[in-house]
C-alpha cells in the first residue's frame, strides 16, 4: 500500500476541526486525521506493506523548466532571492508537517521522499520495482496513469475519507474516461488541469480529448493526423492542437510520474512495533495524539 501523504494530511486538515489541539493549543487536526486514516486503511486492507511516500520536492525544477507554469500559482508569497519555492498552505497546516514526519519516523512507518521528486514520481517507481499487487491511495488522479489490472495495481480514491474509497482500475477508467492507466496521461495532458497549472490544449477539454484518444488511439497518432488532411479532425480542432505543438511535446514528460526515482534502501513491513517506544510517548504526550494513536498502535500491534 503506497499512501500520497500529502494528499492524506491535507484531507485530514480540512476534514477535521481545528479546534483538534496538542496542550498547548497548537493545532494538530492534520496529524490526528492522518493517525486515523492510516489507522483505518491498515484495519479494512490489511497490507503486508506499506510506504508513506513524501513530497521531498513539490515542484520539481525540471518540470518548471518544461512548462513553466506548472504549479506556479500554487507557490507561496515569500520574499528574499534564491530561496526555494514554498506550497502556499493554510498557515496551521505547515507546522504539522514536520510533526507528521516525526511521528511515522517514530512509529517505524516507512517514509520515502527524494530531492528532486514529488511523492507521485516515488510512488510510480515502487509500482513499477513491486512484484504483487498495489494499493495506491490518493486523491490526486494524476495517479489513475498507473491503474493495470494485470499487475494489479488499482487507486483507491477517497469520496468520504478513508472509509469509503472509489476503487479505480480499468474498467472504471474506461467507464470514466474511455482510457486504460497509460492513456490518461494523455487526456490528462490534452485536457489541462488549472489546479496544477497545465494549461491543455485550448478548446480541447475531457470529453473532446477522449473522443480523439478513440479515433487516433494516442497522443501520437492525434498529432500523426494533425499533418494528415484526410484525418477525421474538424478545422478548429487540427488549428488547436497545431498551435500547441510545442506544449504537447514537453507535456508528457511533465504529466507523467517518474518511474526511474533513485530510492534510498528502506524497510517498506508494516512494523511489529515502534521503532522508539519512548520517543513516541514522548512526541505522544507533547502533541496531545491520545486517542488516534492508541488507536492505530492497536491496528499495528494487535
């Protein structure tokens, strides 16, 4: 079971109140969320595996290079020259990450993230390298590009948190998009997605891009008919994606997760128990965890 932390913690953030407060009063809904969740999926998928996998870079600077736009309005306002990009997140949510990381790093939960990578691009290359099934759960459908029922890998998408999960392999896909796992990426692509700022080919959206994905079979041979005056495109469509000749050929690159992430060697078992029983009743007491991680000890440690 590969999990998409942030995509995790930020649901948890916003599905849990605030008033969710370490002694202190600091805030740790996220945390606490992200405890049950993690507490959940254990008790109703009982995987042999399971890898947190971490957004080291979540916007990595050769994606920017090739669209440059990419995340961009999601950079936070900072001033000062040469310092890196920051996500704008909600201000009570940023102090929680690294408590986040502490307590899976206690707990003896693998945690992999890689400078130069997002999460995704850490979760394509563990699907890739794994010889049984794969549970991906996220919220992000970028992640629909590795759905393969042959290899079952399948996403588990969260509707209601983590209790109820929108199982997505091919045949939901096809139903959905009309695409398997690989094609999406090239809907993706074609269609854009504003909330990772990749502007899609204008006046091609989802249900367009489908319909060309069925009559050309991929983004190359949409573009083989472009140059084709026989091909089945309207004239607005072969101006369009003409005009976004250059977009289309660095988009792929961009849209798709990395498959060839140089992970660090890491233990991916669930573990038999903390790996610092006193460091977490430490970290335990400080944050207020309580009942959250009583709760998932008892999943863990039954």
């Amino acid at each position: 079971m590969l999990l998409d932390t942030a995509s995790l913690y930020f649901r948890a953030y916003f599905g849990v109140p605030d008033s969710v407060r370490a002694p202190d009063g600091t805030p740790v809904n996220a945390v606490r969320g992200l405890l049950d969740f993690i507490g959940r999926l254990v008790r109703d998928h009982r995987p042999d595996d399971l890898v947190a996998c971490w957004d080291a870079d979540w916007r990595p600077q050769w994606r920017v290079d090739l669209i440059p736009s990419y995340k961009a309005h999601r950079v936070a306002v900072r001033t000062g020259a040469g310092v890196p990009d920051e996500e704008e997140t909600p201000d009570t949510l940023a102090p929680q990450v690294p408590v986040i990381a502490e307590v899976l790093d206690t707990l003896g939960i693998a945690r992999v993230g890689v400078a130069g990578y997002e999460a995704d691009d850490v979760i394509g290359t563990l699907t890739g390298r794994a010889a049984g099934p794969v549970d991906i759960v996220t919220g992000d459908r970028d992640l629909y590009q590795l759905v393969d029922d042959a290899r079952r890998v399948r996403v588990l998408y969260p509707l209601k948190g983590v209790g109820t999960l929108q199982v997505t392999d091919e045949a939901w896909l096809r139903e959905k998009y009309g695409v398997d796992g690989p094609g999406y990426v090239d809907l993706a692509l074609l269609r854009g997605d504003p909330s990772d700022g990749l502007p899609g080919v204008p006046g091609i959206g989802e249900k367009t891009a489908a319909k060309l994905l069925d009559a050309f079979g991929d983004l190359a041979g949409i573009m083989a008919a472009v140059d084709d005056p026989a091909a089945g495109l309207t004239p607005s469509q072969r101006k369009r994606l003409d005009e976004a000749r250059a977009y289309v050929a660095v988009a792929p690159k961009v849209v798709r997760v990395a498959g060839d992430v140089p992970l660090p060697d890491f233990d991916p078992a669930l573990p038999a128990g903390p790996r610092d029983p006193a460091a977490l009743d430490v970290l335990a007491a400080r944050w207020g965890l309580g009942g959250a991680l009583q709760r998932l000890l008892a999943v863990l440690h039954p």
